[in-house]
C-alpha cells in the first residue's frame, strides 16, 4: 500500500519562487544601470565591474570551500550581485587592488564570517563600500567627468551634483550655475559612482523587479517620499540655500540604494509595515547626513544604520498570531 501521510516541516504550498530565480532577476534589473555606466564611463566602467564580480566570486568560493567547509554556493547568483553593487558604489578611476580589498571585505567580513546568505545583518556590498570609503577616501571621493570612455585611472575628475549641492547649502552661489539640468540628471550624463549616473536606467530596473515581484513598493517608496518631504520643506524655508527636491532625488545614490540595495531580503523588515517604518528611517538618515554631515552623500550610512535597526523594527511590527487574543 503507497504512502499517503507525509509529515514534514513548513512551508507545505510552495509559490515556486527560489532563491536562484529572484538573485537573476536582480541582476537582470541591474543590467540597464550598466549598460548606462558603459556608455557614460566607457573602460573604467568595465574594468571596476568586472574586478569586482571576480573578486566577490573568488572569495565566496575560497571561504566556503576553504574555511567554512561547504559545497559552492556561488551558484545562486548572490556574490554576483555584491559585485556589481560594490562596483556600482565605486568611481570608475579607482585603482583595482583597491576593489578587490573591498570584494575581500564585503564577501568575507560582510557575508561569509555571519555564515553566508540568510545569515548577514548588514548589505555586504555597502560594509564594503563604507569600508574603503573610511580607508581609502581619497580615491573613492575622486570623481571622473563623463564621456571619457576610453580614459581609466589618468581620467579628469570634477565635482559631482551632490558635491555642488553642498557647495550650494554653504553659500556658494557660483555652485548653482555649474549644477546639471534634472533631465541630464534622469537620463545620465554626470561625474559620480558608476550606478547612480542615470535615474532612467535605475527606475528600469525598478520596474523590473516589481513586475516579477521580487521587491514590493513599500521600502522604495517609502525612502523617496521621505526624501521629498524633508528636502522640499528646507526649499520652502530657505530656496536659495537648499535647491528643489528633485534634485535630491535625482543625485547621487539614493535611487541605486532604495531601489537595489535597502530591499535587501535579509536585511530589511519582514512585514509591510516595518518595511514602511524602515524607508522612513533611511530616508530621514540619509537627508540629516546629506544637510548636516561631512560627506555629501548618507544613503550607504543610512542603510547600514536602518539594518541594525530591522531586528527591533521586526519584533514592533510582528503580526499577531493566528488566534491570538488581543490583551
């Protein structure tokens, strides 16, 4: 007589979603970010990513097999998405050694030494990112004009749109003449890091992901709201100062980190609301450090700070069990 009692652990009706299928997704939705980068930084675009994605995927492998004595796991395409994310937080000048100290960071301190993906309190590519920002800020802080395609480390640096920004908020009136247009802004065309150069290709990518439901609305939304509130009322109070929130939106990483780096599965809440309360804590971080901070850009401290908040935020917005009595 065939079986017909199975007992097994939850879940018991699965939705056909796996690991595999959202991390290709992810880096499908990142794929517009760098074609854009190609053609705004040309070989140092190249170079810096590809570095990168090698170097995260080494790692991943050597610690795994080396130390934690595991089979690969390089197959879910989780390292590959620290390196393009890392590569992505990066000028595209910066020397190689230089990247594959941060891969070895984020990889190996970031993810590996919590016990590898599901395990990590903090986004990887973004422990990499702040680390060689602390280490080596010159070469990170160096920020190559656009159009140079086939310039890599003797490229001609200038400011960046959020550099001009706090030029702007300091009484620099001059700043605001060199600022980009907002539509060069969207479509791309501006020093920075090599994903945040165009908001088109990033709301592409945004697109994506909500399309196949690998993200929901709630943490990029949420972030952004945030951002235009904050900014639009320091406008309002003192416009010659502070410049139109959409600038704000449209500069540096805040669309790269709302959309790619905050809706991090392990990292961020597990419910809608909590996912709600954490954009609003990025978004608050990132404005505070943008207006009040030394470094012209918070979106990467703001993330890292709102990870270590996502335990309490979890256990606040816990739903109640099914049953439950209210007391």
């Amino acid at each position: 007589m065939a079986q017909k009692l199975f007992i097994s652990t939850s879940p018991h009706v699965h939705c056909g979603d796996t690991i595999e299928r959202n991390m290709y997704w992810v880096i499908a939705a990142l794929m517009p970010a760098l074609i854009a980068s190609f053609i705004v930084f040309g070989l140092g675009a190249l170079a810096v990513t590809v570095t990168s994605v090698l170097s995260c995927l080494f790692f991943e492998w050597f610690i795994t097999r080396v130390f934690l004595k595991r089979s690969s796991t390089l197959a879910d395409g989780s390292a590959v998405i620290t390196g393009i994310l890392l590569a992505f937080n990066m000028p595209s000048n910066i020397p190689l050694y230089v990247i594959v100290m941060g891969a070895l960071v984020a990889i190996g301190i970031g993810k590996m030494a919590f016990g590898g993906l599901g395990n990590n309190p903090f986004n990887p590519a973004l422990v990499g990112r702040v680390f060689l920002l602390i280490s080596f800020p010159a070469v990170m802080t160096s920020w190559p004009e656009p159009h140079q395609l086939t310039a890599y480390t003797d490229a001609v640096t200038g400011a960046t749109p959020l550099n001009l920004i706090g030029q702007i908020a300091g009484g620099n009136a001059a700043a605001l003449d060199q600022l980009p247009s907002l539509g060069t802004l969207f479509m791309g065309g501006v020093g920075g890091c090599i994903g945040e150069v165009s908001v088109l290709a990033l709301l592409i990518g945004l697109c994506i992901l909500l399309w196949r439901k690998v993200i929901t609305w709630h943490i990029p939304v949420s972030i952004l709201a945030t951002v235009a509130v904050l900014t639009g009322i320091m406008w309002l109070i003192n416009p010659v100062l502070y410049v139109n929130p959409l600038y704000h939106l449209c500069s540096g990483g805040l669309m790269l980190g709302a959309i790619f780096m905050a809706t991090d599965y392990v990292t961020s809440p597990m419910t809608a609301k909590g996912m709600v309360w954490y954009g609003i804590g990025i978004g608050f971080l990132t404005v505070i450090i943008r207006f009040f901070g030394s470094y012209p850009e918070g979106m990467s401290f703001a993330i890292l700070i709102m990870n270590a908040v996502t335990p309490l935020i979890n256990n606040w917005c816990k739903p109640k069990r099914f049953g439950e009595v209210k007391k």
